[in-house]
C-alpha cells in the first residue's frame, strides 16, 4: 500500500510539473534566447553523459523511476557568452509497471532542470522546449 501511494504522489507530481512546463512554454520568447545553433549528439559517450545526469537530477528530486532510453537528444547553443548552451532529450521513464515520455532540458552552465511533455518529440520540439524552459544564460 505505501508503495503504491508513493507511485500515486509521484505520478501526481509529474503531472503538476508538466502544467507548470505548459504554463512556461506559453510565454514569450525574447529574441536573446533564439538559438544560435543545434547540433544533433550522436556521440554514445556524450549521450550517455546526458541521459546520465537527468538521471541524477531525477534521483535529487525524488524520483524513484529509471530512464530506460532517450531519443531526440541535442545541444542547443545561444548567442550569450558564445560556449554556454542547454541540451534536451525526448526520454522514456519506467516508474513501476508504467512507462512516461517526458522532454528533459540542463542549461549546462547554470543548471536550469526542466521536466515536461507538452512538445511534440521531435528536434524542433526539443529546441522550442529548451527555448522556452531553460535558455544557457536566461
């Protein structure tokens, strides 16, 4: 039963995480935070890295589900600083018998974790929601 309720108070969680995603995603975009360039990871070291430390973001908050596999995963670089960038993934969490797709963005520099689903898994979903959830430097 404590079982159970914990899944229940962390499902809860994430859908409370995802509105509050969809809140911020519904406000403007001031042009320092259009990306200057997004580069593709196709590195297996540097995914693994990523997917990685979402995990270890997950773990600090709480979570008790696994990332099994991400796709989609990027490096959004901004036009402030000239090196600072942010990097997302499309990923699927196993939290018991359930399975969740969920974007996952860092701003490498500050740390900016975000969690949320409202964009379509795509690359030029995961830029929107870098853009508009955690820009490197804003």
């Amino acid at each position: 039963m404590l079982r159970l309720s914990r899944s229940i108070l962390i499902l809860c969680s994430i859908c409370l995480l995802t509105f509050t995603v969809a809140y911020a995603q519904a406000t403007n975009v001031d042009s320092y935070r259009t990306p200057r360039r997004v580069v593709d990871v196709v590195d297996k070291t540097e995914v693994g890295a990523i997917i990685q430390s979402f995990q270890n973001e997950l773990n600090r908050l709480g979570f008790t589900g696994r990332i099994t596999s991400c796709e989609h995963v990027i490096n959004v670089y901004f036009p402030i600083g000239g090196h600072d960038s942010s990097y997302a993934a499309y990923c699927n969490i196993s939290i018991g018998n359930k399975s969740l797709s969920y974007w996952m963005c860092n701003d490498r520099m500050i740390g900016k974790f975000t969690l949320g689903g409202s964009e379509a898994p795509s690359r030029e979903g995961g830029v929107r929601f870098v853009v508009n959830n955690c820009p490197a430097g804003g």
